[in-house]
C-alpha cells in the first residue's frame, strides 16, 4: 500500500475517532433466510461464482522454480498450476483426455517434468502437451494436438496463485482482481513462504462465514477473550472496488499518530488492513506477515475453510517459529470463535423464529457482498440466456 493510501486511511480513521462517529450506509438492510438456505440458490453460487471467478487455488512460493506444482479441488473443478520449464505458469483442468482420471494425485510437489495419467499413462508435457501414448496404433487418427491438458486462466498476486476454474472463461484475472491486487502486490508478498496452513469443515453456510469477516460490530462481544481489548467497538473504514472490499481495523494505538508527521506512519502498527477478494478470499496484512483465509462452499449447511500465514521466510530457529506460532494461534482462535456463531445462526434458520436477517448501518461491508452476488448471479444468467438465444 502506497504511503498516500494509508495516510489517507489513517485519517480517515482519526476523523471519526475525533467525532464519535463510523462509516454507515443511509439504512440497515435485511435478507431473507432462505439465501442462505434455499438448495437452488447454492447450486447456482457455486456453479456460476466459485467457477467463473478469479480463485487462489495456491501459494506462488509453491509454484517458485520449473517443475513446481500444485492442485486444487474445493472449486468444484480438480485443477493444476505448474511452473514449466520456461518459467510460465500454466493451470489446467486436472484431468485426463482418455477417460478423464487426475493426471496428479499430490497437493503439490517439486521437479516435476511431466504428468503420467494412472490409469492408461497417457502423458502430458508441464505444457499441458500430450506427448505419450501407449500403444498409439489403437488410436489412429487422433490429433494429439487437441488432446493436451485443458487450460484455464492463471495468475499471480500477493504471493497467491489464482486461476478461474471454468475453461470457458478468458477474461484478465489481473483486471477481474483489481487494483487492490496490485495494492498488494507493492508489499512484497510474492516472496513470502506460507507456514501453517490450516483446514476447518464449518456446519454453516459459506455466506455466513464470509459475513462474519466483514464488520466490527461484533468484535467487542464475539471476541472479547481474544483481540477486543485491542481494537476500538464498531468501528471501521470500508472501500468498495468492485465486487471486492477494503476494510481497516484500527487498532487502540493510532490515537498514538495524532499530532504526529504522516511520513512517519505505519499503517500495519496501528491496524489491520483487509482485503476481501470476492467470492471467498481474505488477506489480512498485520505488521510482519500476510492472514490468508479462503472459504469454499460444499453443501448449503457446509463450508470449508482452509488458510495459511505468509510470512517472509521459513523459520529455522525455535525462536522464529514461537512468534510465527503465536500469531497463528491468534490468528485461527479468532476466527474459531467466528465459526461456532455461525454455526450456532445456521442451526437457527430453519426454526421459524426469523424470516429474515438484518444489518445494520455500520454493517454495510456484508451488504455490499450480498449485492456483489445478486449482480454476478444475473450478469451470468443473462449472458447465458443469451449465448442459449445465438446473441
């Protein structure tokens, strides 16, 4: 983040601190239970944004040298990056152009040159090229040019790699992502190295997790054995981008910066910026080191919730590996608590009690999410009406 950036933030901040006042929308809000319940709403969520959206499907630390890989299969969609030997990094749909097996079965791995299929051991170039066939007089007249790995879209941002899932999709990620991406990427993330990564399964619908990040209202009462003591009761500074978000929490110690020369301020001292990338992908930026949280719908009650903490080199000593031990711990003990109220909300909404949920002013953040999924889930129905009509 540029230095004009925070010190904008900053003020901002001390502006409503002076006033007694936070960011709010004119009104609160309010949504029916069954968006986060209703079958047919999940099926199309997950279809039409979780595979038509710019996704991290993994850590460019992974992916560093030729040969490196990764895969990911939480889209719904099995896919693999690489790193060939040309330096690019290809993504594919991780399967097989005989009879579709996974072509890799690891997480991820080192000096790999080519994939062999288990199954038949058709092989794949780190191109995506089929280059082997057994037997190839059994399959006369197959263009093995039309028979490589099937490509999508891949890129990398803030030490992530993201790919779109659907093959169909050939937008820029990089403009699909934003200039909060490229916010990110002047931090220097690209050379951190995940540490801890860290799985959850959460009985709650995957709207509801990711709505529990998006405010401070609650983290005087939802976090108060945990980090309420060191940030200010509802408040918070939001930047909409599209149909991702900015928020910056601040911390007790900004009062600290009033009176003081803004060239001197450091944003991630007295703060934590978030960065959420819309469907499900959150980057917390605190003093030293990178949260990152993804959530991935499985079913309408159900959500997966995996993660990691970039930090900016692998720790080799006890010492090292206690501090970056203790900000995990932090880190995932919050959201822990997170994810038992919203599993305590999801057990709720079938009970009749609430025929909708609302949100307040200062809560706006998880409006605007809401918002982003209406738009997206119509701008891709219409185009697709449209592809079905020949427009």
């Amino acid at each position: 983040m540029k230095q004009d950036s925070a010190v904008a933030l900053i003020r901002r901040t001390l502006d409503h601190l002076a006033s007694g006042t936070t960011e709010m929308q004119p009104a609160p809000t309010s949504r029916r239970v069954d968006f986060y319940t209703d079958a047919a709403q999940f099926a199309r969520e997950r279809a039409m944004l979780f595979r038509r959206s710019p996704i991290a499907i993994g850590f460019s630390a992974q992916v560093a040298t030729p040969g490196d890989f990764v895969t990911h299969d939480l889209s719904g969609v099995p896919l693999l990056a690489v790193r060939g030997r040309d330096g690019a990094l290809r993504a594919f749909v991780n399967a097989c152009r005989h009879r579709g097996t996974r072509v890799e079965w690891e997480a991820c791995g080192r000096g790999k040159r080519a994939f062999v299929c288990p199954y038949h051991a058709w092989t794949y170039g780190d191109d995506g090229a089929l280059v082997h066939i057994p037997h190839e007089e059994g399959f006369a007249g197959l263009d093995r040019a039309a028979h490589g790995l099937v490509p999508v879209r891949v890129a990398e941002h803030a030490g992530l790699v993201w790919a779109v899932p659907d093959p169909a999709w050939h937008g820029d990620i990089s403009a699909a992502l934003g200039p909060l991406a490229a916010e990110l990427d002047s931090l220097g993330l690209a050379t951190h190295v995940p540490y801890a990564a860290r799985r959850y399964e959460i009985a709650a619908n995957w709207k509801l997790v990711n709505d529990s990040s998006l405010d401070s209202y609650h983290i005087r009462h939802a976090h108060r054995r945990t980090i309420a003591p060191m940030f200010f009761d509802t408040l918070c500074v939001f930047d909409r981008c599209g149909v991702h978000q900015r928020l910056f929490l601040a911390k007790r110690s900004i009062e600290t910066l009033r009176g003081t020369d803004p060239a001197g301020w450091r944003i991630r001292d007295h703060g934590s910026p978030l960065y959420f990338f819309f469907p499900g992908t959150i980057v917390l930026l605190e003093p030293d080191h990178a949260q990152i949280a993804q959530v991935w719908p499985v079913a309408p009650g159900r959500t997966v919730v995996t993660g990691a903490t970039l930090i900016p080199e692998a720790p080799t000593a006890d010492k090292a590996r206690a501090h970056w031990d203790k900000n995990v711990q932090i880190f995932w003990t919050t959201l822990a608590e997170d994810f038992a109220l919203m599993e305590s909300k999801q057990s709720t909404l079938g009970a009749g009690a609430n025929a909708e949920l609302v949100f307040g002013r200062f809560e706006h953040s998880a409006s605007w999410f809401h918002e982003a999924i209406d738009a997206e889930l119509a701008g891709a129905t219409a185009a697709g009406g449209a592809r079905a009509h020949g427009a």
